[in-house]
C-alpha cells in the first residue's frame, strides 16, 4: 500500500465531559469527572482541568476524590453520548468519500487522491469546522500518511488542535517522542522496552528487527514498524451493526424451567462476550419463547449501556418469566442485543459493580487464550436441552 496516502485522524475532545458542558455551560473549565458516583466505581472520562490533578480514565473513584475533592461528579448517560456521536458520524459521512468509525468518539478519513481536487489539509479544517459548528462539540485532527501518524499527531495536538505531518517530516515528529504514545502499545512491553533503555520513539526505530523479534516476537515486529512511521492498515469502511442474537430449538419440547434459564445465562454470556470483543455495548433486550404449538411470544426491555454479563443476564431472565405464561411445552428460546453503540470497554465504567467488571475482564482473557467455551458461569452449564 502506497506512503503518500493521506489519512485524517478526528477525535473527540474529552467527549463524554463535552457533551454534559453542551447540555450545562456552567460546567465549563471545571474538573468534571464521569464515572460511578459510590467510591466502589472508576472514573470513565474526565475533564482536561480534572486531569491536571493525575485523574485518568479507569482510575478508581475513591483515588479521584484524593486528588481532586472538589471535583464535579456526573454519573453519565451513554444514550445522549451515543446520540452525539451519531451526529459527527453522520456529518463526516456526509461530507468525505471513505469513512472508519473507531470508536464512539474517533474516526479515520482516507482522502488519498482527493488532494487533486482540493488542499487534504484545508478541507480537514473546513470539516473540522462543520462539525464543531454543527454540534457545538469541540474536535481536533491529525493528517498524515496513515492511520498511526495521524493518531498520534492528534493526540499531540488536543485539546482544540490541528497537526498536519507530511510524509518528509514523519520520522522527526515521532522520534523524540515517548515510546508510551504508540497506539497499541500496552504496560507491560512500556515496562520491558525501559528496562532495556528504549524510551524515546527513536532508540526503538534503531532497534535491530531480529532482535525485536527474539524479545517480542511479531509484536516487536509490529511496534518497530510503528516506530518508523510505517502503517499499512486500510480504513475499514463505517457500517453500524443494528443487533446480535442467538437462538436454540429444542430436541424434545420442554418445560424443564430450571434447565431453560441456565440455556439463557450460556446464550447471554455468549452474546455480551461477543459485544465486549467488538467494543459495543447494547441499550435493549429481545426475548423470545416459541411454544409447542409454534406461537411465538416476545417481550422486550430498554436498558442502560452496558455489555456486562450480570444485568443482562438478570434482565433476560425477567423477559423469559414474563413471555412463558402459558404453561405449554417450549420448543425455541431466543435472545436479541439491539440498539447496538461503539465504544471502549471504559463505557462499561458506569458500572456501580467493580468486581462484576473485573470478572468480565478475567473470564474474557481466557476465553480469548482457550476459547469461547472455556470458561462459563455456574449458573450457564449446558444441560442439552
């Protein structure tokens, strides 16, 4: 794939915080944490004048209250988040010919081959403009030869920045910076790559690739890569997934409601494993009952973001006992997850159970290590029904 692509990077700033000073002037140039209001919880997102104090997102509540007891407190609400980000989407989408939603608050543009028409750089700004007009939403952008240039030069530039870095001056931008601003790069490799006395972007790219390969295998490979300003990765064009379900027919028809509801904490856990795998969370619950006589019965539930087994798991439960009235033999179940949204597992934070988010995260490292059937709850064994 060709370097002299010309890729724009746009990224919210402090998007969640932004959305609550749109709904609340007053909230603006105060620290504004968004996160779980017990001291059980982590911050999800917090203010540029809330981070000047140490808070970061996923740090826990109580630290946050330490450092910064006069803080603003919003608990959050994921579906007027959603709906803004829904609105830049749909503004971008509008207005460029190849679009990438990365997450609930980021996009990738691809204008390769635009710059015959028109300057990449000028019509980034006017784009840019649009949508702080348009939204009353702050954003910045980086432009630059790929996907990870871009990125960084975005977060080099934010809060309410621009940063255009030509494919001449990519290595001298990224060379004096930490290697902690490669995106992808996790803790653990930050912590082995010091060790060894890498800490600048430069030191890395000097890195022999056998040896990169001997200490990190392909994930050496990779971040050398990066740290040469090489990316090769498309823009991945921007379809919004509506729904995820599952369904299961019987061999006998049943009334074994004790066997059932075990199916449906497995049928659960199976769908909110593969939303946390695609970063989305789901906003409505769709329960299905078919009975002997093939009528089928639904109900269905709207219910905060989330992607969190334990309230889906609940909610699905309460769907089913309000669908089977009947008493009649049932020969299908079935689960829907709609109402679908892009975001890091950080918007699962809101969450008021730690330990149930903690457990998430646990149980999904092994499914991903062992597979998806490695790991169930008690509760979701398979009685083969």
């Amino acid at each position: 794939m060709s370097t002299d692509r010309q890729i724009i990077h746009m990224d919210q700033d402090a998007f969640f915080v932004s959305v609550e000073v749109r709904k609340n002037p007053e909230l603006t140039g105060k620290p504004v944490i968004i996160g779980s209001l017990s001291d059980r919880g982590v911050v999800a997102s917090c203010s540029y004048e809330a981070r000047k104090f140490g808070i970061h997102s996923a740090m826990p509540a109580r630290m946050a209250r330490m450092l910064c007891p006069h803080g603003i407190w919003i608990r959050g609400n994921m579906d007027e988040y959603s709906k803004a980000s829904h609105e830049i989407t749909e503004i971008l989408k509008e207005n460029v010919p190849l679009i990438e939603k990365a997450s609930i608050d980021e996009h990738y543009i691809d204008m390769t081959g635009m710059d015959k028409h028109f300057g990449t750089l000028l019509y980034a700004k006017e784009l840019r403009a649009k949508v702080m007009r348009e939204t009353a939403l702050p954003i910045s952008f980086g432009l630059s030869v790929n996907k990870t240039v871009s990125k960084m030069a975005t977060n080099e530039c934010k809060p309410n920045g621009e940063l255009n870095i030509e494919k001449a001056v990519v290595q001298p931008f990224l060379n004096p910076l930490s290697i902690r601003k490669i995106p992808g790069l996790g803790e653990k490799t930050f912590i082995k790559l010091s060790d060894m006395g890498i800490k600048r972007i430069y030191e890395l790219s000097q890195v022999h690739p056998e040896y990169m390969n001997s200490i990190l295998g392909k994930n050496g490979i990779w971040l050398l890569k990066k740290a040469k300003g090489i990316d090769d990765s498309p823009i991945i064009p921007y379809q919004e997934q509506k729904s995820i379900g599952t369904q299961t027919t019987f061999k006998n028809d049943s009334i074994d409601l004790v066997a059932i509801n075990y199916l449906l904490t497995s049928m659960v856990m199976e769908l909110a494993f593969e939303l946390r795998q695609k970063k989305k969370q789901t906003a409505c619950i769709t329960v299905t009952v078919r009975y002997s006589t093939r009528e089928d019965v639904t109900k269905q539930a709207v219910i905060s973001y989330t992607a969190l087994d334990g309230p889906l798991i609940k909610k699905v439960k309460e769907l089913f006992k309000a669908a089977y009235q009947k008493r009649l033999l049932i020969r299908l179940v079935g689960v829907r997850l709609s109402n679908l949204v892009n975001g890091f597992e950080q918007i699962d934070l809101y969450s008021e159970s730690e330990e149930q988010y903690s457990l998430c995260q646990a149980m999904d490292k092994i499914r991903r290590r062992f597979g998806p059937d490695s790991i169930k709850l008690a509760s979701g064994i398979n009685l083969n029904l």
